[in-house]
C-alpha cells in the first residue's frame, strides 16, 4: 500500500502537468520559470517531509533555477 506522502507527491505532479497545458503562450523562460517552481515546491516539501517553509523554499529555488535555464543566451 502506497504512503499518503507518495500519493501526494504524485497529484502534486499530476496537477502541475495538467496545469502547464493551459500555459501555451507563455515565453520559454516563463513556462520554464513556473515548471522550476512546480518542481521544487514538490521535491522540497519530500525533502522536508511536506513542511509549507520547504515546499515555498522549494518553490523559490526551483522558480529561480528554472528562470536562469530558460534565459535566452546573449
């Protein structure tokens, strides 16, 4: 039998799929700015055992990563 942790983890990333087809004309470093911070907010509430600082510090660092990736390079 699955954790409730599991579970979650997994409707976080189900949601925030489904969330992203709606984002279809966003930049690319928008739409990668917004999958960075739906990615760390998931993987820094496991991390931390579903913590809200966790998720929102995961969400911060992951939106920033994702930010600098999609930047177009000059």
């Amino acid at each position: 039998m699955k954790s409730i942790k599991t579970i979650l983890v997994g409707a976080s990333l189900a949601a925030a799929t489904l969330g992203m087809t709606g984002c279809s004309d966003m930049s690319r470093q928008d739409r990668d700015t917004a999958i960075g911070a739906g990615a760390g907010a998931v993987i820094g509430g496991a991390l931390t055992g579903g913590s809200a600082a966790g998720t929102v510090g995961g969400a911060a660092v992951g939106g920033v990563i994702g930010n600098q990736v999609g930047k177009p390079s000059r």
